[in-house]
C-alpha cells in the first residue's frame, strides 16, 4: 500500500508539473496557430477541465472522457507540420499527462 501512495504522489507531481508547461504554452499556441487549427480553442477548453477534475481529486469517469476527447482532437497528439517550438512543447505535455493519468 506505501508504494501505490507514493506512486500516485509521484504522478501527481508529474502531471502538475506537465500541467504548468502546458499553460505556459497552449495559450501562445492557441493565438498563433488558432486561425489555422481552429480545434485548439477546444483543446484549450478540454484542457481547463481535466486540469480541474484532476486538481478536485480525479472524477476518473470523467478524466478519461476528457482524456479520449484530447486524443481526438489532436489526432492522438500528432504534431501539424507547421507546429512551432511551443506547439511541440504543449502537445508533450499533453501526451505526457494522458500517459500518466491513463497508468494510475
């Protein structure tokens, strides 16, 4: 049992830690790709909402729809050819916070 709650204190330092990157830089992304990839304003949106089922303790119901709603939206994390340093950047941390949500 120590070791599940010190894995989950684990991912939980993770996954904040991935969620601060992120907004760092899908708000940039969002304002200079948002024109040509109009689905980031929904991933924004989806974003904003696992970030705050995951800080009110993890419904897990519902971050795995927002989870499968990400992967949609993003083609499963897929990197546009005209994606800048920021857009990279964000589309790991997102990969990087499903991953780690998706384990637990």
């Amino acid at each position: 049992m120590f070791g599940r709650s010190n894995h989950l204190k684990n991912c939980s330092k993770s996954v904040q830690k991935s969620f601060k990157t992120l907004n760092i830089f899908l708000p940039k992304v969002l304002k200079i790709h948002g024109a040509k990839h109009p689905e980031l304003m929904e991933v924004k949106q989806v974003t904003d909402e696992l970030q705050a089922v995951f800080e009110d303790g993890m419904d897990t119901g519902r971050a795995t729809a927002l989870l499968e709603k990400l992967r949609s939206l993003t083609r499963n994390y897929a990197i546009p050819s005209d994606a800048c340093p920021a857009y990279k950047n964000a589309y790991k941390a997102l990969s990087q916070i499903d991953a780690i949500l998706s384990a637990v």
